[in-house]
C-alpha cells in the first residue's frame, strides 16, 4: 500500500474536506497520513488528523521556517492551503519546499484574488462581467442598494449591504480600506474548479447557494449550468490555475447576466458538497501527486441539494467522567506483539525442519526487513512463501498477558464495569491470540475490525467502537479506550467523544521511552464515582 502524506495548513473547521481525503485514499487503497497545523491547539480538524502541529501565526517571519522544517522532517510529500491569508506567502515560496509539492497558483495569480479591484478587472479581461468598482464612497455614483467590504477580505467578513448614502458613509469608516460595487438581485453561484498541475481543468462543478451563514453555504444544489461552465473555462484560460479554486457569480434575475465577484485560489468551504456529487477532486489530486494520468469523470449528479449541519469534538477531556466501560486494543496493549512474532517464526522453523530458521528470521525482522522474503531467498525456498505465511497466520501462538492485566481486568469486573476489546488483524490469528491468552473469559465483548467486512473497518474507523457503545448503552463519554498506538488508535475514540489512554509495555512495537504508562500502572478507579 502506497503511503502518502498530506499537510494542511490552517486547517481549522475543515473536517469535511479531510474526510473527502480520507475516503478518496480508502477507494484508491493509498496509506493516507494527514498533518494539520494551525495556530491554536483548539481547532476542531485537528482531532480528524495523524498528526498535528502548532505552527505560529501566518505574519511572523518563522511560519514558512517552520512549515519546511515540518516537510522535511515529515516526510511531507503535498501541502495544501486551506485560507486565504497565507495563499501569497507560500505561493512565493512554493519553490523552497524541497521534495514537497505546494497545491498553489502562481503569486501574480494570488494578487488578483487578494484585491477586489484586481479581480474585477481580470473578469473583464476574460471576456466575463463583473459589478463596477469604486474606491471612495464620495464618488460612488451607482444607486442603492449598494454592497460594500473589506479590498482583501474574505469569508463575508465585514461585508455589507447599504441602502443609503449614510449608512454607506458610516460602513466605510469602519472598514477603511474597502471597495463597493452596486448591488446585483440575483441568484447567487459558487463553481468548484479543479485543475491539473499543469492547469488543465479536471472538474467544474457550479452550484446554487441556497443558504449562507458568515459567508460560507449551509445549503445548496448542484447547477451543471452551461453557460456558467464556458465563462469559467474563459476565466481558467487566463487565471492558469493550479489545484483548486472556487469562483463566486451572481445571475441578474432581469437580463441572466452572470456578475462575477470572487475568486478564491483554494478549496472553498462547500468544496466537498461538489465531491459528493461526483466531482471527486481528492481523489484526482492523490493521484495526481502519485504521477497517474486522470480519466475525465462528467457523472456529476446534476440538481442534487446538500445540506450541512454543526457537530462538536472535544478537543480536551477537563474532569473526565465517570468510566462504565473500558475498551482495550489488543497488540502490544495485553500481551507483546513481538512474543507472537517469534511464537509464529518459530512455527515456521518446525515446519521446515531447519534448526536456525527462528533466530535468522529474528534477525531480518530487527534489520526491518520482510523477514520471510529474506530468508526464504536466502536458503533457495522462494516457493515456499505463501506456505510459511499460512503456518504463520494459523499457528497457535506462545504468549502470555502482561503483568497486571489479569488483575486488572478482575478489579474492572468486580466494579461492574463492562469489558471490551477492539483490535486489528486478519479474523484466524487474532481469534487464535484471543484463545492462547483466554481473554475471551475476561471480558464481555470483542470485535475484530476485519470480521465487519475487510480491512476497511481497521481503526481509525469509527463503526467498530460504535457497535460496542450501542451494544452497551452507556455514553460514549463514559466509555475508555486503551491502546498503544496514539496515531491509529486514539483518532476513532476521540472523534467520538471517548476517554482515551496510551500504554506503553516498554517492548512494543510503538514503544516510545517517554509516552504512556504500563498497563500494571492502570488505575481506572481513579475515573469512578
């Protein structure tokens, strides 16, 4: 499985969007790692992410240092921009990246989006129309209403309608420098715009907004408008965009004239409405940036309507509630994963009657190799693969629980707190672990992930620890995960709203020397009434 990393800066609210990444990497069986930065380390998108980092604010001097130093030390292999403040900055130093590709227009491009004056004039350029622009409230000569806001501004922030010279006189001493346009009665449209890495368009996905709050859409329908579809063409053959950029019109009820009035060189907000529909622009990006060449796709489902809604995550737990039940991960979290590496090497030494066979497929394992491949090449048994790997998977394996988990687990139950077990892996060998440690007379309730339907359900999917919550009825706040791999493991339970802790067994796999605590440490009484 071919692993890439995606960062998104400012990634904010944009949780939709790294879904539509995530689903788009799930159907293209890519091994998909999203960081996110931003500034606070409160935003809501940062729990949907692998990783996340605290970057400083997009004006100081230090942000595109520590953007590369991420890049570089992730591994980074495609950043995306999220808002519009930092477009300019990174479009500058697209080039300063190293291996890393920065999904971004080119800067004299960033600068048209960046002024209204700028913008209107480039729609006029293209041949498009564009509402007249002033600059001074004493020369605006176009009748009421009017709309006034901010030159660079964005999100509707400080933007208004005014109905008279007074109030128009009063909007422009709050915003200062601003721009206004007379006001177009209309239909309002946003077109979805991906393009390749050489500016050709992928998709152009026009659709009405139905419902706006603060600028960004609530609800909308999907319009395959032709004649909005030919003027973005125009507009894309001039602006030579790269990635995603979303254009803002309005169709004078009167004339159908289409007014233009923004564009916006990223994704937009409602951007992954449009990948509903059919426009699956994160999956043509992933592959892109993989080099694969892109098949058009016009099943775009014309007039379909979307409607979004709020949802909470807790970014921080405060006074943890009461614990009813505890989920446990099973690999290196109950019992050493590497005891069952070995128990399964040595198996494979039986099998073959070779006497070394456990210790030098030890050896390839710690040297990070296939260890299988490796020896097998090395004695001549190259056929002998899929057999070993069938007495690896089916063995019955040597292993044992860590110290305190049988405690631990008695104490739970004599607290009458129910006992679950969620854990990754193909159905024979972890049922075969689950039965050499006995667990399955410990606790109340065990899935494994791929017993759903394939590898697909393996965390960070979320339906597992949702059928264990709805098999017990107790609120997902009051339920714990344990597990050893912050990455994977905790991504599901904290979306979710559940308690989480990090075990560190000090032999395992994602043992680290400063993370977590022992599962002998464990003292879920400390979480009860």
């Amino acid at each position: 499985m071919k692993e890439i990393k995606v960062l998104f800066t400012g990634i904010g609210r944009r949780i939709e969007l790294i879904s539509a990444f995530r689903q788009a990497a799930l159907f293209l069986n890519i091994d998909l790692k999203i960081v996110g930065a931003d500034m606070t380390g409160t935003a809501p998108a940062l729990v949907f992410c692998d990783y996340s980092k605290r970057v400083c604010s997009m004006k100081d001097s230090d942000y595109i240092p520590e953007l590369q130093k991420i890049c570089a030390e992730e591994h980074i292999d495609l950043l995306i921009p999220t808002i519009d403040t930092d477009l300019l900055l990174l479009s500058q130093n697209a080039a300063c990246f190293g291996s890393t590709k920065v999904l971004i227009s080119t800067p004299d491009k960033i600068a048209i989006c960046r002024d209204k004056n700028n913008t209107a004039k480039f729609f006029e350029t293209c041949g498009c129309c564009a509402p007249k622009t002033f600059n001074n409230w004493k020369e605006y000569k176009g009748g009421y209403p009017c709309f006034i806001k901010p030159k660079d501004g964005s999100s509707s922030i400080n933007a208004f309608k005014v109905n008279t010279i007074d109030e128009l006189r009063l909007y422009a001493e709050l915003i200062k420098d601003y721009v206004i346009q007379q006001y177009i009665d209309g239909i309002e449209y946003t077109v979805d715009i991906l393009c390749d890495f050489d500016s050709n368009p992928i998709y152009i996905t026009p659709r009405v907004r139905l419902q706006v709050r603060s600028g960004e859409v609530l609800k909308t329908q999907i319009s395959m408008d032709k004649q909005i579809i030919n003027e973005c063409k125009q507009i894309i053959d001039k602006f030579r965009p790269v990635g995603p950029i979303t254009i803002q019109l309005i169709r004078q009820r009167e004339t159908g004239i289409d007014y233009f009035i923004e564009i916006n060189p990223r994704f937009g907000g409602g951007a992954p409405l449009s990948m509903n529909a059919g426009a699956r622009s994160a999956e043509a990006i992933l592959k892109l940036i993989q080099g694969e060449k892109l098949i058009k796709n016009d099943e775009i489902c014309d007039g379909a309507i979307y409607s979004r809604f709020d949802n909470s995550v807790c970014i921080h737990n405060g006074i943890p509630q009461t614990v009813r039940g505890v989920i446990f991960d099973l690999d290196d979290t109950l019992y050493n994963e590497k005891d069952y590496i070995k128990s399964g090497f040595s198996a494979i030494q039986e099998w073959l009657c070779r006497k070394d066979t456990a210790t030098r497929l030890w050896k390839h394992f710690e040297n990070k190799l296939p260890a299988i491949d490796a020896y097998l090449s090395e004695i001549g048994l190259s056929e002998q693969k899929e057999n070993c790997l069938k007495v690896y998977r089916e063995h019955i394996p040597t292993i044992k629980l860590l110290d305190g988990v049988v405690e631990l687990l008695a104490d739970l139950r004599s607290k009458h707190i129910r006992i679950g077990i969620i854990t990754d892996g193909r159905p024979n060998g972890q049922r075969n672990k689950i039965a050499a440690l006995r667990l399955d007379e410990m606790v109340d309730d065990i899935i494994i992930t791929d017993e759903l339907g394939g590898e697909q359900f393996r965390k960070p999917c979320d339906i597992a620890f949702r059928i264990m919550q709805r098999r017990w009825k107790i609120p997902f706040e009051q339920i714990m995960y344990v597990g050893d791999n912050a990455i994977k493991d905790f991504q599901a339970p904290q979306q979710l709203g559940m308690q989480v802790c990090l075990i560190n067994n000090g032999n395992g796999l994602y043992s680290t020397d400063d993370n977590g605590i022992k599962i002998s440490q464990l003292q879920i009484g400390n979480y009860l009434e």
